[in-house]
C-alpha cells in the first residue's frame, strides 16, 4: 500500500488579485510565489511545482468573476420567487391588479404553507400519481413495492416528489406530506 503524499496545492480564488492575474499570465511568474496559493511539496521537486497553465488562470477568473456575481444573482432569485409567489397567490396577473385597486391584496409570507420556490412553480404538482386510474406511461414503471398498499404509492413516484418537495420551506413540506401524499 501506498504512503499518503503530503504533497498538496490549494488555489484560494477569494485572495485572488488583477494584479496576480496579469503577473502570471503576462510575466509568467509561478503560482507557488503567489498569495492566493497555499503549498506544500518536497525541496527537491520545487522547480517543477506550480507552472501556470491557461486553463488554471480562465478557471481562477471564471471562479473571481461568479464570486463577484454571487450577491446581485441571490438577491435577483429572492425577487423573482417573491413576484412568481405574489402573482400566484393573488390568482394571475388580472387578479394581482384587481386586488391592489381593492386593497385586498395577498402579500406572501417564506413561512407559509402556500409559498413555494422557483421549482415549485415550474412543476406545480403536489398530489402523487394515482396509479390505479391511470393509464399513462407512468402505469408501466416497475413497482418497487409500495409503502401503503391501500393507496399504491409509487416509491420512484415518492422519491421525485419528495426530492422536488426538499427546496420549499417547512410549512410546505408538512402541508404536502400530511394533507397530499398521506404518509404521516
């Protein structure tokens, strides 16, 4: 068996400069002087270590430039869901202007059971497939032996459902458990 390598390289984009961009890239200088690599390798092997290559610096910059983007993309997510809730919540867009012209408008709160994520109003679906009047494609998936036999509930159609469920909030997720899907 193999001794462990204490040999390692690990590239902190956080730390990363323009300046360290250009002096790699322009002046070729190695990345094993650089601030925002930490390494670790044998004396001998230290002419060899961190030669900078194309695909390290695009990967390095591509990483700086999400991170960059990483608060302005959240926070655009966070309006979108609000105005994709706020819209559904209030029954379409006609019936979104006739509530604010009547003051009745529903503001939608994270916490509640009817607030759903982006991928809940991509696939609205909260009911789990009844097999027995179907006769879709979804009626020739094999059984993989069902958790209540009363209600032949699909495990593949269960793990979809609960896998899409996961990205909502707690309240929806009791709300679609207890009252759709009848597991509890």
């Amino acid at each position: 068996m193999a001794a462990a390598s204490s040999e390692y390289m690990i590239y902190h984009p956080e730390k990363l400069r323009l300046i360290d961009i250009f002096s790699v890239l322009i002046l070729r200088r190695r990345l094993s002087s650089s601030q925002f690599v930490e390494f670790h390798t044998d004396e001998t092997k230290l002419g060899n270590v961190a030669l900078p290559n194309l695909i390290t610096i695009i990967t390095l910059i591509i990483q700086k430039i999400l991170a960059l983007l990483d608060l302005p993309l959240r926070l655009l997510g966070q309006v979108v869901e609000f105005i994709l809730n706020l819209v559904s919540l209030n029954g379409g867009i006609l019936k979104l202007l006739l509530h604010i012209i009547t003051w009745k408008l529903v503001i939608p709160k994270k916490d509640s059971a009817e607030y759903r994520s982006i991928l809940g109003h991509i696939d609205g679906r909260l009911a789990l497939y009844n097999y027995k009047t179907s006769s879709s494609l979804g009626s020739f998936i094999p059984k993989l032996g069902p958790i209540d036999t009363a209600n032949e509930i699909r495990v593949l159609d269960l793990c979809m459902m609960a896998a899409k469920v996961s990205y909502e909030n707690q309240e929806y997720v009791k709300n679609a458990v207890n009252n759709h899907w009848n597991v509890s």
